[in-house]
C-alpha cells in the first residue's frame, strides 16, 4: 500500500482503514492491509467551507519535533539509532529494515507573525517534508533547526492546524485573514488535498 501515489484533486476508493487515537483527536489511518484505487469522481458531495481557512505569514521562531517510527502492525518501535541496520517490535515481534521505515513527524511550531503576533501551530508531516524535500528528516535536532532557519513563509491554516503552504505566485496576507476562493467547490482548495495519518 503506498499513501505517495495519492494525488491532489484525484478521487480514490480506500479499504481496510483503522483509526487511532493522535493525542486526543481520533484520525483514520492506513494499516498494513489498506488498499488504495483510484476511482471515477465522486457525485454530490459536500462543498468545502473555505471561510473557515486562514492564512499566515511570518517567521518561525521556535519548533519542536517528535520523530517516531512505526511496525507494519501500526505500533510504535523502540528507539534506535541511524547506523542499526535493523529493529524489532516489541509488539508483534517481526524486524524491520531501518532504512526502509518511514518517520512519523509530529511538528509544533511557534510563528511571529508579520504583525508582530506569536501564533502556535501544529505541521502534519506532508507538509515538512514538503518544505525540505532533499533532507530525510529522521533526526529532530535538524528538523528543528531546518525549521528555526526557514525565511518568512506563508501557511493557510484552519484553526492552529497547517492546512498548506501558500506558494510564492499565490496574495500573501500579512494578517490572519479569511482565504478568498472563487468557487466553493474549488478542487485546489487546500481543504480537499490528502491528508492520511
């Protein structure tokens, strides 16, 4: 089952989805056994509410990274280092390649706004690797300092949840102001990307 092959704007047929618990909010998941099928577009479904989305813009100031790595089974593996070639959960028991598990980023951020506000968000891991494409992003000290170091950048946000990153071709806001959108069914509108914890 590979979660990369999902595009934007595309619809897909999903099974065999669990949920978990990420702090307190319940999310559905993939599991060792999801399949993911691209399907013909879907028919009356639910317009997003772009009135809800913000977007953002200033420097990030403080960052802080989680970095865990999870079995097949969906649990967490113990820690290890980079130069380990292999781990075993303790869970189900089965080992695992080091160099094939893929890190589960949890990312806080604190933002001082272009108007001189602090704002705390939290950053899904689709966006930063989407903001560092050529890092791997397996350490939390480098997470942290890539993000401590990134220029002003501009996010849409619902809620204290990073939606996106607005694109340098896109009206920045100075404030947190309303995203104007032309339809209410818009296919690019950042509420209808992906998002698979």
């Amino acid at each position: 089952m590979n979660v990369n092959k999902i595009r934007v704007g595309q619809t897909y047929h999903f099974t065999n989805l669990g949920t978990r618990f990420f702090g307190s909010k319940k999310t559905l998941t993939t599991t060792p056994t999801s399949d993911i099928q691209s399907s013909s577009d879907m028919v009356n479904t639910i317009a997003a509410h772009d009135d809800d989305l913000k977007t953002v813009t200033g420097t990030i100031l403080a960052a802080d990274c989680t970095i865990k790595y999870k079995c097949v089974c969906s649990h967490n593996l113990p820690q290890f280092t980079p130069e380990i070639a292999s781990v075993k959960c303790t869970h189900c028991g089965m080992r695992l390649k080091t160099n094939k598990i893929n890190p589960v980023i949890k990312t806080l951020i604190t933002l001082k706004t272009t108007s001189q506000n602090l704002i705390k968000l939290s950053v899904p891991p689709n966006i930063v690797t989407e903001m560092f494409p050529n890092h791997d992003l397996k350490q939390s000290d480098e997470t942290e300092d890539l993000l401590i170091n990134t220029d002003k950048i501009t996010f849409a946000t619902l809620d204290f949840d990073v939606i996106s990153i607005i694109q340098d071709d896109s009206p920045v806001s100075t404030s947190s102001q309303p995203l104007q959108s032309t339809s209410s069914a818009n296919p690019a509108s950042p509420l209808n990307q992906p998002h698979i914890t």
